[in-house]
C-alpha cells in the first residue's frame, strides 16, 4: 500500500489547519490506518498535538529544505496514539538555505510511503517554498476555511497557488476540498458566506474530494443574528 498524501493548507493564518490535520490524522489511526503527520509549520504545533517536540540535534522535516539529501526517515517519531507517527518540525528555523528542488520533499517522502496508509502534512499560512513543496507532494489538499469574507478571500489566494501546483508540477492532485470550520450560523456573516457556496443547499460542510470553491461574498455590515 503506498500512502495517500493530504495537505492542509490555507493562506489564511488561524483557520484550524493543524487542528483539522491533528485530528484527521488521530481519527484515521484510531481505526487502524497507518499514518505519518509531517509538521511542516515550523511553529511545531502539530507535533506537539501529539506530544512530540524535536530537540536541537533531532533531524526535522525542515532539514530538508537545508540540505535535500537528509534521510527524513531518521527523524519520523512514534506517538502514544494508535498507529500515529510524527516527523516533526524545527522550531527553530529560520528560513530554506540551499536550493530546494519544487519536488524535492515529494522525493523524499516517496521511500516512506510504502510504510503508510496517510501522509498528513500541516503547513504554514505563507505561500513559500514549503507550501509549494507540500502541493507538490500532496494527492489531495484540504482547506480549512472559517465561513468569513477575510478568510474566503485567504482561499482565493491559496487558490492560486494550488492551481499554479496543479497544472504544472503535480498533475496528480485530486482536487481541493474546503472544510468549514468554527461554524455557527447565528452570525450573519456565516449565514452569507455559506448561501455563497455552489453547493450549500445540497450539504451542511464539504467533504473531501468536493473540489468546491466558495465565491467572495459582499460584505456586511453585521455580523449578528
Ligand atoms: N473547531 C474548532 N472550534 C473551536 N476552536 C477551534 C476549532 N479549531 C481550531 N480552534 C482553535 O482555533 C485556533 C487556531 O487553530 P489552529 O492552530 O488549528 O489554526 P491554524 O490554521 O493551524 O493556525 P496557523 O495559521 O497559525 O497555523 C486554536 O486556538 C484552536 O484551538
Ligand atoms: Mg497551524
């Protein structure tokens, strides 16, 4: 089995990423799915989620984009949560280093693939080298998004990039699949924004492989009910 790959991306900061790959990655390990979460956000949150911090000397995914020939497979961590492996991230770096081919974690990620069921890769709210090689890398993109004229616009940006990745580098992306997040739609700006959306009548959220896109809503004036 070569494992199935999963971005979570947004441009927008705050939009629960790694809450949703933390999550997404403990569901599928607790019913037996084999997965390995790469924090690819150098803030280390998801994994700490799993209660896993690299110390200074630990290899990281980040050692990557410093020199593309570090073995990842030195850094990967068990959990304690079932059949959950972490590679974690360098909280301390400052920024890629050397020359990073767009594909080079896709490469590096492939050797491990055949031991997992789902590679989940959080990534960070910026549109840098490593959001592009985690697009470059991924099978399938999940976006979460708050139902928020600010963050849908965040979606139109990353949209950008995903499809720059889609039609170039990595013809193998599925689609991109937006995730409402935080929903309560007692606040009008919610209400609008998910009415926006193509399918809305049809369902309460997205799953993935929707490939749905929200349209930039009007502004309103209120956000109450
Ligand atoms: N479904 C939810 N309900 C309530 N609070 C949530 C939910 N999901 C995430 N949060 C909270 O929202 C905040 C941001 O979540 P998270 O860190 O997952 O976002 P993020 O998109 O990864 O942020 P960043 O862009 O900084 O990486 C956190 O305080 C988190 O606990
Ligand atoms: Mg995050």
């Amino acid at each position: 089995m070569t494992a199935r790959v999963i971005a979570v991306s947004n441009r927008k900061g705050g939009t629960s990423k790694t809450t949703t790959a933390v999550n997404l990655a403990a569901a599928l390990g607790g019913h037996g799915a084999r997965v390995l979460m790469v924090d690819l956000d150098s803030q280390g949150h998801a994994g700490l989620g799993f209660g896993i911090c690299a110390a200074p000397k630990d290899t990281t995914v980040h050692d990557h984009f410093q020199d593309p020939a570090t073995p990842l497979a030195a850094g990967i961590r068990r959990s304690a949560f079932a059949n959950v492996d972490v590679l974690p991230a360098n909280r301390s770096f400052a920024g890629v280093t050397t020359a990073t081919p767009p594909l080079g974690l896709a490469r590096a990620l492939a050797p491990l693939a055949a031991a997992y069921d789902a590679i989940i890769i959080d990534t960070s709210p910026s549109a840098d080298a490593l959001l592009v090689s985690a697009l470059a890398a991924a099978d399938y993109v999940i976006v979460p998004t708050l139902l928020h004229h600010l963050a849908v616009d965040g979606v139109g940006q990353f949209a950008r990039s995903y499809f720059r990745v889609a039609a170039g580098l990595n013809p193998r992306l599925r689609g991109l699949s937006l995730l409402p997040v935080q929903v309560d739609l007692r606040v009008t700006m919610q209400r609008e924004t998910r009415a926006r959306s193509p399918r809305a009548s049809e369902r309460d959220g997205c799953s993935p492989g929707s490939g749905q896109i929200l349209p930039s809503p009007k502004r309103s004036n209120s956000n109450n009910p």
